[in-house]
C-alpha cells in the first residue's frame, strides 16, 4: 500500500456554509500540529470535535505564533487508526464554504513532507486493503452517494451494512466444505470406499439455486440510476405550465394566457416521496396546427409522450368541451391520470370524473389538488418493492463472478451425471471457491481495484 499521506475535500467545489477536507496516513499528527500548534497535539483526543484557529506557521515571525497568517476558525475531529474510515489516523477538517479558505488548507497541508491529494476513490481503497469493509461494501459506497430513490438507496445500504457480503461468504464456505470433502477422497482415492457422489449432487445443486437467485437480482446501473419520467400533455393553454411552476414551488417555466406559449417540451426535475423524477411539460396538442413549427411542437410532444413511464392529460376546467384530439383515439396518448386544472374557476356542481382515466381537481393558484396530485404521481412511479428483504446487485463485475461460478457448478453437476471423477470435480469446485471469493475481495487484482475504485469521486 501507498505509504504517503493523502489530502482531499469531501465536499463540492463551490460556495457553501461549511466545507469538509480529509488527511488520512501516518502524517497526520504532523498536519494537526502544523495548523493548530504543538499544544493541539498534547490534547489531541480521538472522536472529539474541537474548535480552533488554523494558521500557516509557516509564514510567522521568527518565534511568534501570533505572527503566522490566519486561514479559518473550524472544527477538527481526529479519528486514531484502525478506528476509522480507511484503518488509518483520519483527520476531518470542516471550515467555512470559501473555495479560498479550502484552497488555502490543502496547500498547508500538502505543504508537509509526504503528504500529497488523494486520487479518486482512494480514502475507499485504504478502508478495503485495510480490512475495514470488503470489496462488495467497497462498491456500494457509490450507490449510496448517487442512488436516486428511496429503495435504491435502502438497497445501498443494506449492501454496505453487508447483506450480500454475508451470503456470498456463506456460500463459499460451503463450496470449501465440499472442496475439502473432495480433495480428501482424491489423497485417500485406494484406501477409502467410492465417494457418494449422489450426496455431492444434492448439496452442489443447493449451492446452485442459491447462486441463481442472486444472480437474477441483477440489475444494470444504467437501468437503477434511470429517473422515472412524467409527461404532462393537453390542449394549447390547458394549464400545463402553470401546474409544472406550482409542483416546484418556483416560476421555472414562462406563462401566459396566449396558447401556444410553449412551442417545445421542457424538462425539469421533480423531488417526490420516493425519489427525484424528470417531469416534462410538452407544447399544446390541438385539433389542428396553425403552421408548420406548430405541427412540429405537437409531433415533439408525442414523441416524448411515447417514452414516458407516466402520463398526464391537463384538461382546462374552466371550460365546458374537453379537447377532442387529446383523445387516445385522435393520436394521442392514453392518460394515467386526468388533471382538471383551473379548480378555482371551476363550478362546484360540474363533474370531475373524466372517462379517460383517474381525475384529480387541480388549482396552480390556490395549490388544491397538489399535494393529492403528487402521491398519485409517487405511488405510479415509485412501486414497493414485493419483498421489501430482498436486495438486488448492480456491479457487472459481481455479475460477471457469479456467472462463472455458476459456469462451475454447472460443469461440475455434468461430471457427476456423465464421468463421476473425483479429481475433477474437485477441480471445478475450487474455480468456484475462487470466483466466489473474487466477489468480496478475498481474491483481487490490482487492475480490478483500479477499475472499480477509478469511478469514485475525489474525497471518498
């Protein structure tokens, strides 16, 4: 492992309240006593949060501290090895959100000798190597920080609190029980009685099933990380815009009583219960187009239509005649839910139920209808999951171990069927053993470690 000492920000770069830097390595006593003196070294207490004034002692006045320029009053917290995040002395620094002041306490740092930035993902890599979680809760650190709903993120931290780890470690100790049983008949092939090779069946074929059943949880990052997608469509002027501004809370998008305001679809990002969802608002869909741009507008807005995990039909109900081509049968799209926009405006005694699909009363004015307009919204999007235990995995590179020892257990219950040979099946089962084991980390290349943890961002 890397001897030197590294140093990164945890936070983004910009303007913020409070920033967060952290060193991590042998030097790290060094950093303390180079921002905060020789008596913060005396008094240096693990896990304890302390406020205090970092300077540049390098730049004081012969042997007056009070000389050396002032960086920043933070909070330090000094966490002593291997009681920390990476299994080394950590030191978590939080100033001030001044890019300057951020700036300026890397370059202090990086000022002492071996002390140097750190490289993505490489606070995560020291906690693997020094044993302080395995290479599945390695991973699923990164889902934690980019999962974009709440079961996606529940997933995630099962997965770091080592549900998976636990599994696969069961099973490997399995196949080693097996392997062991193996390689025992193959020392003592002459003088012990054939093996029971329709007991080995039984147990590999339990091994398999189990192996299977993580495997098809498989899902794809690109799948998991995809947002949900709500389409709002209608009639020129039907409110869509309006409702999109009164779901932010905020003016996002231009209004105004002339129809056709919106001559193309625009996207933004929605915040409900479950997660964060891209919500588009499309241009009018009429019985006619009034030109060719318009034409092109309402062939954009059923063209995202077709994508959407969602649809929503604004119907303005202030007036008395819905509009005809926003029927499915006219071209567009059948809804999910039906909005009656305009609620304020609507006569208590005009019917709100609409025979094209559910109907909620929605007023972007008064704000009724919303709230009710969003657990629709949270309940089509974000489904419980049938079994809120289960786990499922995201790693193509935990994919493609499991395929191989799956591979294995397959060649291996095709031996016991067609030439029962001890030393192969022994053999086979080792590949799995490793394969396995390549899962977690027991086994690993640095070229893997490399690829996995080349993803992370800098500061984790």
């Amino acid at each position: 492992m890397d001897s030197q000492t590294i140093v990164a920000p945890m936070t983004p770069a910009g303007v913020s309240a409070v920033a967060a830097i952290r060193v991590s390595g042998s030097k790290v006593r060094e950093v303390v006593r180079l921002l905060f003196g020789e008596s913060a070294i005396k008094n240096l207490k693990p896990r304890e949060a302390k406020l205090a004034t970092a300077r540049d002692y390098r730049t004081m006045v012969g042997e007056d501290r009070a000389t050396a320029l002032v960086i920043d009053s933070l909070l330090y917290i000094f966490f002593e090895g291997p009681n920390s995040y990476t299994g080394e002395d950590v030191l978590e620094l939080y100033p001030h959100g001044n890019p300057i002041i951020v700036r300026e306490l890397i370059q202090v740092i990086k000022s002492v000798d071996g002390v140097r930035l750190a490289e993505p993902g490489e606070y995560t890599r020291r906690a693997f190597l020094n044993g302080r979680m395995d290479l599945v809760q390695a991973e699923s650190v990164a889902d934690v920080i980019h999962s974009a709903n709440r079961d996606e993120l529940k997933n995630a931290h099962r997965l770091l609190g080592g549900a998976l780890s636990k599994k696969v470690k069961t099973l490997t100790e399995l196949v080693m029980d097996i392997s062991a049983r193996l390689e025992l008949d193959v020392d003592f092939s002459e003088e012990e009685a054939d093996p029971d090779y329709a007991t080995w069946g039984v147990k590999i074929s339990a091994i398999r099933e189990s192996v299977e059943s993580i495997l098809k949880s498989f899902k794809g990052k690109a799948a998991v990380s995809r947002l949900p997608l709500a389409v709002l469509y209608g009639a020129p002027n039907a409110g869509k815009s309006s409702l999109v501004n009164a779901l932010l809370g905020e003016d996002r998008i231009l209004v105004s009583n002339i129809p056709g305001t919106t001559r193309d679809f625009v996207e933004v990002r929605l915040f409900l219960d479950g997660g964060e969802i891209r919500l588009v608002d499309t241009a009018g869909i009429a019985d006619k187009a009034t030109d060719a741009l318009d034409a092109l507008s309402m062939e954009k807005s059923k063209e995202i239509l077709a994508e959407a995990d969602m649809k929503i039909l604004v119907v303005d109900g202030s007036l008395d005649e819905n509009c005809a081509s926003c029927h499915p049968e006219n071209g567009a799209a059948q809804p999910d839910i039906v909005v009656i926009s305009k609620s304020d405006l609507l006569d208590e005694r005009r019917e709100t139920r609409d025979e094209r699909g559910e109907s909620i009363r929605i007023s972007s004015k008064t704000g009724e209808g919303l709230a009710e307009l969003k657990r629709a919204m949270n309940a089509a999007l974000f489904k419980k999951m049938e079994n809120s235990e289960d786990l499922w995995i995201t790693s193509e590179r935990e994919k493609t171990c499991l395929e191989e020892a799956l591979a294995g257990i397959d060649r291996a219950l095709n031996l016991i069927r067609t030439n029962p040979a001890v030393e192969l099946l022994a053999f086979e089962m080792q590949l799995v053993r490793r394969s396995l084991q390549s899962i977690t980390g027991e086994i690993s290349s640095e070229d893997v470690l490399q690829q996995i943890f080349a993803g992370f961002c800098i500061g984790k």
